[in-house]
C-alpha cells in the first residue's frame, strides 16, 4: 500500500521537468549491466556458446516471456539455457531490454525480428520492422515479403501493405519480385482505396503480368484479383474485349456492365467495388466544385457519363474563395453566413482522405478576393473587409506562413485573376462602381503596373 501510494505521488510529479532520481537509478542499472553486477540469473546460449548474466527484475519488466519463465518451473534455476535464440542475437536483444536500443543492420534483421517475436520484445519488433522498411531497397522487397510469410507478423504486415499502396508503381516494375507474391498478398494491396496508380489499367496490367506468371496454377485465383479493379469505372468495350474474355471472369463483366447500362437495377447486383479510388491515386480525374451554401464535390464518371457527388463539405462561410494544391482544396477567407462578420480563415481539405486540416491565418479578413498560384506561392488579392473594397495582397508559403506584398493602384473585390508568363493579372470587379481597370504582378520587382484598360467593365470577369 505504501509503495502504491508513493508511486502516484511520482506520477503526480510534473512531467516537464527532469526527473533526477529515474535518471540517476537508470545510469546505476546501466552500469550494473556493463559491469555484470548484482546479476542473479544467468543464460547460457549457443551459436556460439556463451553465458550471458542479467538481472531477472529487468528482463520480467521488459517483456513477458521473461516475466512468465522466471514464474514457472525453471525460474529459480541460477543457469537457463537458450536454444531457440543464437547467441549474438540473444545478446543484443537483452542490452535492448536494458537500453532500448539494439544494434539492427541489413544482414541481422530477418533474425532480430524472429527473436523478438518469440521473447515478446514488442519495442524491439517495432524498431525492426521500421529499420526494414527504412531499408527495403537494400533487404529487397521480396525478402521482406517472404519473411513477413515466415514470421506472420502483424505489423510487418501492415507496413507491407501499406509500402505496396503508396509504391505500387515502383512495385510492379520489379518484374523478377513481383510475379512471385501469393494471392492473399496481391489481394490485400489490391482492395485498398489509396492505391497510389497513374491510371486504373495500369492496376488490371499488373494483374495480367501475375497471372501470366504461373497460369495453369493462378487461373482459379485470377477473378479474385479482377473483382479488386473497380470495374463500374472502365466502359463498356474495355469490359468487353479485356475483362470478359479471362478465365472465370465472364460474371463479373456481365455485372459491371449492368451496373453501367441500367442504375434502376443496380440494388439487385452484387458487387464488391462501386466507387473509384480516391481521386488523387495518381489518375486524372475531373472534379468540379459546386455551391457557396453546402458546397459539393461532384466527379465525373466516364464510363457512365455523367456527374456524381464526390463529398459533401462542410464550411460555416460564404464569399469565401478556393484554389487546389496539390492534393488539397484550400478555403479563404468568406463572410460568416452572411453576417458581415469576415474572416481570415484559411483551410485544407485534402482530396484523398476528405479530411481537414487548419492552416495559417491570412494577415486580412477579407471575402469576394482572388486566388491564384505562382512559382508555388499561394497569392490572395484585394477583397471585401465588410465596408471597404481591399487594394492589400498578401502571398502564402509553407515555410513562411503569409506575408504582406504589394499593394494593388485599385482596391476591388469579385475580380478575377490569372497567371501568364511569371506574372498575375487583376482585372474587373467591383469597388462602388464596376471597373474597367487592369494591373498587372511582377513577383520579382514586387510590383503592380496599370494596364490598358477593358472596353467593357463587369464583376467577376471570365478569364482563361
């Protein structure tokens, strides 16, 4: 009782500062290590033979197959043999207990992982799962591949799925590795939504070179690896002269193409993948944003020909403006609901995930702006601060945040904007009066120069 209520006063202890005394305990248990002190067990291992001393109180608190040997029947014994573990691995695996550090290389990985498998070292698994994938060019993929097989480790597992979606590309081009996985591998890489592709055909091609491998002994495993093609998004003469014509695959067009051919009876057709991958798997895809109030993301389906709803989004502003990034959809600024009430809110919303991520605050609230990128930096321009037209640009850089650049001659909002040869171009819009007006960015002298102007003035001007 005494010692349980001393231990929550350390807890209670704050955090942040140094904790003098765990670290002065732990420079003396390193040191009775080093110095083979106070041991009061001791292991004899082979391959090669040796006698490595430790203490029982370390080993039983690091992992619990220490923890459960010393209870059972051989765990008084002063001398425990080892024979499942070589010797040097044993070693380095009981400095890890002590240390949480071990020396990990290309040549001893495959054997450090098995051992701390089998003494339940999970830390130990970790740092070499992480080491392997780290290094999976020089393991090669296939040994990695095979020693997840041998081992059946979970987390080995995981990364190695998740190494073959974001490097599937890469993956396939290994023409001496890739035929040889199993089809429980290529299936479990194959389903996943994030596969990072350049085109859907690219993944059926890919199926046709592990089929071609070994097909007598692949023919009854090649519909499971075509069920994982999202099938709904080939059209009708891919379906027809690429997928129908392969072993064992003839239903599985049949359903594609009544999917596509008839949506009033697609409740009735049993098919595992309807959807496409995520939008930025790496193949182009045509996505269009909709509306101020509930905005969507509509995408375009070729094969069916027509628009469906990607993501519904959700952001408390209108007025507000866009542009894509990369693989995001970055919102700025907007009026709350209509309040007047304007922000310099900037968000992310990444295509890929349909998560949001907050980004730096601009330096002015500001609505009805424009929006534009150039050489990487994000520009926002001009605006409406709730009572005035803006004539204040300010330009956006992940290393840097947003930063003041200048001024534009006019102040406006609901302009346009567009880039040409390393320049931006302003025109239009709106500042009490509708403008004719033009200027024109140079990033390098940061400078805005007056252009001739329109001969006819309008808000919101469509440039191209």
């Amino acid at each position: 009782m005494a010692t349980s209520c001393i231990l929550r006063l350390a807890l209670q202890t704050d955090s942040s500062s140094p904790n003098c005394f765990m670290e002065k305990l732990m420079a003396k248990i390193f040191r009775f290590y080093d110095e083979q002190s106070l041991t009061d067990v001791t292991f004899k291992v082979a391959r090669p033979t040796a006698l490595v001393p430790a203490h029982r109180l370390i080993l039983a608190a690091a992992s619990p197959y220490f923890e459960n040997l010393f209870n059972g029947d051989q765990g008084n014994n002063p001398i425990i043999e080892i024979n499942d573990v070589d010797g040097d691995t044993f070693e380095r695996l009981i400095t890890f207990c002590y240390t949480g550090q071990a020396l990990i290389t290309v040549t001893n990985v495959g054997v450090m992982l098995k051992a701390a498998i089998l003494l339940q070292l999970d830390d130990a698994i970790t740092e070499c799962v992480d080491f392997l994938m780290a290094h999976i060019d020089e393991y090669t993929l296939h040994d990695a591949y095979m020693l997840e097989r041998e081992t059946r480790c979970e987390l080995l597992k995981q990364k190695f799925i998740e190494y073959g979606t974001n490097n599937f590309m890469d993956m396939i081009s290994l023409s001496d590795e890739f035929p040889s996985f199993d089809v429980e591998e290529m299936q479990r890489i194959l389903e996943s939504d994030n596969l990072n592709i350049t085109s859907k055909e690219d993944v059926f091609d890919a199926i046709r070179c592990w089929f071609n491998h070994d097909v007598p002994a692949r023919q009854e495993q090649l519909p499971l690896l075509i069920a994982c093609l999202r099938l709904t998004q080939f059209d009708a003469h891919f379906l027809l002269t690429r997928i129908q014509p392969l072993p064992g695959c003839e239903l599985l067009a049949f359903k594609a193409l009544s999917w596509i051919s008839k949506p009033e009876a697609r409740t009735k057709i049993n098919m595992r993948f309807t959807e496409p991958r995520a939008a930025n798997c790496g193949e182009k895809t045509l996505l269009a944003f909709s509306s101020w109030i509930n905005p969507k993301v509509l995408q375009y389906n070729k094969a069916e020909d027509n628009w469906q709803e990607y993501a519904s989004i959700n952001f408390d502003y209108l007025y507000y403006r866009t542009i894509l990034k990369d693989d995001n959809i970055l919102f700025t600024g907007g009026d709350t609901k209509g309040e007047r009430i304007i922000s310099n809110i900037v968000r992310s919303w990444n295509i890929r995930n349909k998560t949001w991520q907050d980004l730096p605050a601009m330096k002015q609230a500001r609505c009805g702006h424009c929006v534009v990128e150039l050489d990487g930096k994000i520009y926002a321009i001009g605006g409406f601060d709730g009572q005035n037209a803006l004539s204040s640009v300010e330009r956006y850089t992940t290393s840097d945040g947003w930063k003041l650049v200048k001024s534009l001659t006019v102040g406006r909002y609901d302009a346009s904007a567009v880039t040409l040869n390393g320049k931006i171009y302003i025109m239009g819009g709106f500042n009490g009066t509708k403008l004719k007006s033009v200027e024109c960015y140079n990033p390098d002298s940061n400078t805005w120069t007056s252009c001739a102007d329109m001969t006819e003035c309008d808000r919101l001007p469509v440039v191209s």
